[in-house]
C-alpha cells in the first residue's frame, strides 16, 4: 500500500498560506493513502528566524528539515518557497500549489501518490511538482 506524510505549511489549518514555506506559523501532517487523507498532528514552527536580509539562510532550513524529519515527512506543499529550497528538496519531495484548500490538495496528492512516492526513493536533489493550474 501506498502512504506518504505530508507537511502543509497553513497559517489556519485550513488553506496553504502565501509566504515562503519556512515561515509558516504551523505544518499540519496528513498521512496520505490512495483511499484516503488522514490528519494527524499540527505542529508550530519553531525553526530559527532567518537573520535580517539573509533569504536562503542555511540555519532556518535546518530548523524546518529537523523539525519535519523528526515527524518522518516526505513531502512538503506550499505556494511559495523560497531559495532554501534547494535544501529541502534533499530531505522531502517539494509540491507547489496554488489551490488554497489544503482538502482539494489532498485529493490532487492522492491521484498523484505513486509519482509521489517514487520520487520520495530518489536520492539527491528530487523534482519539484507544480500542481499550480
């Protein structure tokens, strides 16, 4: 069977929000499986602050991989990431999405799983999704 956890940068829980991935007030984790998206926690950024006019600071995308490595993600979805993601794509398979439902996400995740997935056992630098219409 198939099943990814998946972090949702949200600032509501609800809808993704319009900043850079890092700076999500939260990650809500959704274990994803073809029948279903099952919500299971929501957790607080706690990651460092980036220092002033340092985009792409190594020390923030640290604290963001530790923080959703300790929850054993695989993928990551945002609207917007910011330079670190040539970082975090490392660690997790990035999803870019400009539906603001986090539910309607869930359902494009679940077609996609199998992609999803093989992309996860890659090692090195994996793909960028784009799931913006």
């Amino acid at each position: 069977m198939f099943e990814l956890k998946v972090a949702f940068a949200t600032d509501d829980g609800e809808t993704l929000m319009d900043r850079h991935f890092g700076d999500a007030k939260f990650y809500d984790i959704y274990k994803i499986t073809p029948e279903q998206a099952h919500y299971l926690k929501r957790i607080e950024n706690s990651s460092p602050d980036e220092k002033e006019h340092a985009h792409g600071d190594p020390v923030k995308a640290r604290g963001v991989t530790q923080l959703l490595a300790h929850e054993e993600t695989h993928v990551v979805v945002s609207k917007v990431f910011g330079p670190n993601i040539k970082r975090i794509r490392k660690k997790f398979v990035c999803v870019m999405a400009n539906n603001n439902s986090i539910s309607q996400i869930n359902k494009l995740l679940q077609s996609n799983l199998e992609v999803l997935q093989r992309e996860w056992h890659r090692d090195g630098d994996r793909q960028i999704f784009n799931f913006k219409q």
